[in-house]
C-alpha cells in the first residue's frame, strides 16, 4: 500500500520536504508531516480503522493528551465524539468515506478530562487507495461562548423591553418589510410575531390622525442622517382600541450613509399615558377649583355687604312701606345668588360641611317625594335600594344636593319621557369577589365603598362631554337653561366627602353617573342640641373687630353697635395687634376675618392667646374652616361664621361667645 502524505491531499498547502527514510511513516498510516508544528489550527491524520496515529500541538491540546497517550490510548473518531454528537459526525464520516471528502461540519468531542469540547471540522480528506485521512480542526469554545453571550444578551434585552410592555421590530427600508418580534400578539393582539409583513400592513393600523406625522417623521430621519429618534403615536390593536405607543429606532446605515436597516422596539405607554391624562384633567380641574373658589370667596364679602344692609334697612321701614317690599326683594335675591357661590364653593371643595354618619338608604327613602314633584309623569322611577349599606360620614344637605343634581340632570336629559333608576349598593375595591367594582380608569383606593347610581335612557354623552362634564359652567343645555354647576357641584362635594364620581354613557344609550363615598365604621354619636336663646347684654361688653374688606367691616361695625357693643375697628392682623397693646384687658370677643394683608387672622389668634389663652374668637371667612382656620383649636371659645352671614347669625354667634366667657364685663 502507497504511503500517504498530506502534501498530496491540502494542495493549498507548501509542498512537503523529502522524508527522513529512517523515520519514514509506515505503509496504511498517515503522517501531518511539515505541519506538526502548526499553530491555532488543530491538524490530525488517521489510519483506515478510524484511529488517530499523529497530530500536532494544537489537536493534542484540543483533546487533552499527549503525543504518547495518543498513542497507547488508541484515540479515535469514534473515542472521542460524544453521544450527542455521535450521529452527525457518522454521517460526515459516511460521506468523507464515500467522497474522500467532508464539507465544514460542527461536532463535540470529549477531552481526555472529560470536558466536552464543541469543534469545527474545517477540511477532512481520504485518501481510498490507503484508506488514511487528515483534518483540519478549529476549537469553537470562545466563539460558543462569545455566541452564548450574544443570546443571553438578546434574551435579556427581549425579556426588559417584554417587561417594559415592549416589542422588538426591524424594517428593510430597500424591501420595504418589516418584522415585529416576540410579544406583537401578547400586547395587540396580532399572531404575527417574527413574521415579516409589508409595511403597508404596519401603516394600515396607525391612527389615521398620526399616520402623516409617522411617514414624516421617518423620511426625516432617513434622509437627515440620524442615526436615532423617538416618536409617539396610536396604533390600533386586534380588537379594535388603540394603543398609545412610544416607538424608539436607530438607523444603521453603510459607509456611503445610506440607511439599510432600522431597528426599534414599541412601547405600549397606554397606561402611563391614561395615567398622565387623569393627572391632567386633576390639576385642571384643582386649578378651575381654585379660581371658582377665589371668585366665590369675594363674591361672598359683596353678598355679606348687600344681605346685611338690605337686613338692617329692613328694621327701620314700616311693612307697608313699598320700599319694604323692595328691600325684600334685593334680601331674596342675595340670598339666590348665596346659593351660587355655595355650588362654586362646594366645587373647590372650600365649603362649611357638617358630616355625620348616615343610611344612604333612608336619605333616598326620605326624598322619594320631592322626586315625585320634580319629574314629570312622562319618566317613570325606579328605586332599587340594597337590602343592607353600611353607614357613610358627609353633610346631609350636601348629600340631599347630590341626589337632586343628579335626577334633575336625568330628567333634563329624557325630554320626551323614558325611565329613571336610583340605586344603592356597596363594594369593596380590592375584592376580586366583589359584585360591583369601578373602570379601570378610575383610580380608587382599595377599601369598603357605599355605591349610589343614577341612570336614565336619555341621550347620553359623547367621549368629548364625559371629559368635560364636571367643569364648572361647562352645559350642554341651551342658554338661559342650565348654569353648568350641577355636576360641578356633584364632583366638588364628593371629593370633600373622600370620596370618587364618575360617568357611564354612550350617545342615544343613556347615562349613568356614579358615586362611591368611603364606608364609615367609626362610633355614632347622638347630636347636640342648638342653643336657642340669643339674649344679649347691652352696652357692657367689648368686641374687636378684625376685617380688611371695607364693606364688611363697616356693616358688621354697625350691627354690633346696634347690638349694644363697644367696638374697636381694625382693617388687619398689625392694626388689631396695636389695638391689644391699648386695650389688653378690656376686649372681652375678637371677631376677626382669616385671610388679610400682613398679618391673617390665625396667626393674630395665635399671639392674643400668647397673652391671654382664655380670649373667645369669632372667626369669619368666605371659606369652609376646614380650609380657612384647619390649624385652629376647635374648642368652646372659637366659633367660625360663614360669609354671607344674616345679621342675626352675627348677633347671635357673638352673644353665645359673651355668655359663655361668663365673666364680669371689662372695664
């Protein structure tokens, strides 16, 4: 048999030297000859039954033995593959048998220390007259790992931009195909993950109103060299709502910059986006509160002003007098307009509250009468009360105002007749076991609710008057029909009571406004009898009176001296201070406004009280306490009055503060 020799077989390589006749490779065997010390590359040569007769440093080191080793141990194909890999390297074996040649195949073959070693077969030959064969072997264990970082890399970025609400895509700008990765059928719901589609099909599904600023956006990016950009827009999901998304891309582009491949990841920002828009419409709705509140709150000083006069006027004009019937008239209608300004407090959440606990059940029951004169025999109600609420803590007046904001607002909206339903219920948010609970878009607080609804089959509302339906002034009403603060009224008095309102509608499908107010477990205390005597001394006590309106301090000047009192008059907190500092002991009630220029009236209690702790205060504002003097002790010798205040309510409030000091007059 002819002696192989590699040079015969890799004819890329230099030619081999003349053997050494006394070393001579013996006849059925093959040598690797000149390239025993080759380096990198693993070269091996092999006899006809498969084992491993020579090789060079680099396939001695790549299997883990030596050159004697190899020699006693017999390594050979089948010795060293292993079991995983035993059936693929058959068949390349198979085919080198049948060829005399191999194409580049991946094997593993097992180290002498039993550590599994993946390896790229470069070139094998046979020759068949011999039946030797050499190959040509690079370690892949750098390359696999390299590899297996890349994966875990990608795998990693895949599961945070998946986490993120993402999904990865890549477009061919020259194919004008795109493909969107894992997650496009979790998150839109279209089974298209990693299945190239036209981009036709991509712009098919974004919002008609966004689709021109996208395509713009992205020839910008094109043909302006950026190698990044963000872009924001509505892409419709498989069941036919639309997904607010943040698409971030990069252009990777060739050495002329021409783009040749764009790559990015969709971000559903649906969430965050309705979250940002309930922030908005919060801090726009704080902000119109604070303005309606303002407005109301001097409004309230000129009511106090007119009521009062028109009061004091009143007492000295015979009731036959025409000019008593006028006085009425201008009385009347002060105290309607009264009323507006407590709707626009109620909104602003700034007005006085006495809560209490209450059935809302009962509170219903109690005003089923007055439903029945307010609605007309052409709409039919229904009352449909829980058989068993737990108790709610608000204001029954304000309770009693939502209810009948609600049913007239029904009625308006049923012109030509139809059904009204009121219902109470309970929920508890947090329950997966609750039968109610509220749209996801209403952000409550987990805890036990007291639910109260009403629902008509009027016209119902579109999405652009839902979102505008609690803003004061805001009416779909004609003119002179309606002044946009029944709901605004609903809203600021339920948010004063912790509580949450919102509206079920859809256009000829009628409306359904809700309102869920916090459960109340606490004790229930019986209520305390109201003082009904409003004696006063004459001429023995001393008020200080504290207002920076001009209007109202000079009406309230007048009244407590018709009342008998000596009063000292003081336009701000530092003008009452110097006062004080005259007459320490000889003011028995201070009567101060809380909102003044320099020094307001909580901060004026705080130093006379430094003094004197026992000095009774009348508090007066346009505000709720809660919102004018929170700060302030709620004990017997401080009492607050509400503008627009009646002159008996002045007189009054006063002479209880005189009696309960229950001293002797100052001097």
């Amino acid at each position: 048999m002819a002696q192989c020799r590699v040079n015969d077989h890799v004819p890329s390589m230099p030619p081999t030297p003349p053997l050494d006749h006394s070393t001579a490779t013996p006849i059925g065997r093959a040598s690797i000859g000149p390239f025993h010390d080759a380096r990198g590359v693993a070269m091996a040569s092999w006899d006809a039954d498969g084992t491993f007769t020579e090789g060079n440093q680099a396939f001695l080191s790549l299997i883990g033995v030596n050159a004697t080793t190899l020699e006693l141990q017999r390594v050979s194909w089948e010795s060293l593959v292993t079991p995983e890999a035993a059936r693929s390297q058959e068949v390349m074996r198979a085919l080198l048998h049948a060829a005399g040649m191999a194409p580049p195949f991946e094997t593993v073959w097992r180290r002498g220390d039993a550590v599994d070693v993946p390896v790229l077969v470069v070139s094998a030959t046979l020759d068949k007259h011999s039946g030797c064969g050499w190959l040509f072997a690079l370690d892949q264990r750098e390359q696999k790992a390299s590899e297996a970082a890349v994966i875990a890399s990608e795998e990693r970025y895949r599961l945070v931009t998946r986490a993120a609400g993402g999904v990865l895509w890549e477009w061919a700008p020259q194919e004008e195909v795109m493909t969107l990765g894992t997650g496009t059928f979790e998150r839109f719901g279209w089974d298209i993950d990693d299945v190239p589609v036209p981009m036709s099909w991509f712009h098919q599904r974004i919002h008609p109103e966004d689709v021109g600023a996208m395509l713009a956006r992205a020839e910008e990016v094109l043909t302006a060299g950026t190698t990044s950009a963000t872009h924001a827009y509505r892409f419709r999901r498989a069941n036919g709502q639309w997904a607010m998304v943040h698409d971030h891309f990069h252009v990777i582009r060739d050495e002329t910059g021409r783009a040749n491949r764009v790559i990015g990841v969709m971000l559903d920002a649906s969430e965050r986006h309705a979250l940002q828009e309930q922030l908005r419409q919060a801090q726009k709705m704080e902000a119109v509160g604070r303005l309606a509140g303002g407005i109301a709150h001097d409004f309230n000083n000129l009511l106090t002003v007119i009521r009062g006069n028109a009061a004091l006027a009143m007492e000295g004009v015979d009731s036959t007098n025409p000019l008593f019937a006028e006085l009425t008239n201008i009385e009347q209608a002060a105290a309607r307009a009264t009323d507006v300004t407590r709707q626009l407090l109620a909104f602003s959440r700034k007005q006085v509250l006495m809560p209490q606990p209450l059935d809302i059940n009962a509170v219903v029951a109690q005003l089923t009468r007055l439903l029945d004169r307010l609605l007309p025999p052409t709409i039919t109600t229904r009352l449909t009360p829980a058989a068993e609420t737990g108790l709610i803590k608000t204001d029954r007046g304000q309770l009693e105002q939502v209810i009948l904001s609600l049913v007239t607002n029904a009625r308006d909206a049923m012109p030509g007749g139809g059904t009204l339903e009121v219902r109470t219920g309970e929920f508890t948010v947090g329950d997966k076991h609750s039968d109610f609970s509220p749209p996801d878009d209403v952000p409550i607080r987990p805890g036990r609710y007291v639910h109260l609804s009403v629902t008509d089959t009027g016209t119902g509302m579109d999405a652009n008057t839902r979102a505008h339906a609690f803003e004061p002034f805001f009416t779909t009403k004609s003119v002179g029909l309606g002044t946009g603060l029944g709901l605004a009224t609903v809203y600021g008095i339920v948010k004063q009571s912790d509580g949450y309102v919102w509206i079920d509608s859809t256009v000829g499908k009628g409306t359904t406004v809700n309102v869920a107010l916090p459960r109340f477990e606490g004790p229930v205390r019986r209520a305390r009898p109201t003082p009904t005597s409003t004696s006063i001394a004459k001429e023995t006590h001393t008020v200080l009176l504290v207002e920076d309106e001009p209007g109202v301090r000079e009406l309230a000047l007048r009244v407590l001296k018709r009342a008998g009192y000596r009063v000292l008059v003081a336009g701000d907190g530092v003008e009452a201070l110097a006062l004080w500092e005259d007459n320490p002991a000889q003011i028995d009630v201070v009567v101060t406004d809380v909102i003044m220029p320099r020094l307001g009236g909580s901060e004026l209690v705080t130093r006379l009280r430094g003094e004197r702790n026992d000095v009774p205060v009348l508090f007066i504002s346009g505000f709720a306490r809660s919102v004018a003097i929170g700060d302030a002790p709620a004990d017997r010798r401080t009492r607050f009055l509400q503008k627009p205040f009646s002159v008996p309510a002045l007189q009054h409030a006063v002479s209880e503060l005189v009696r309960m000091k229950g001293a002797t007059p100052s001097a």
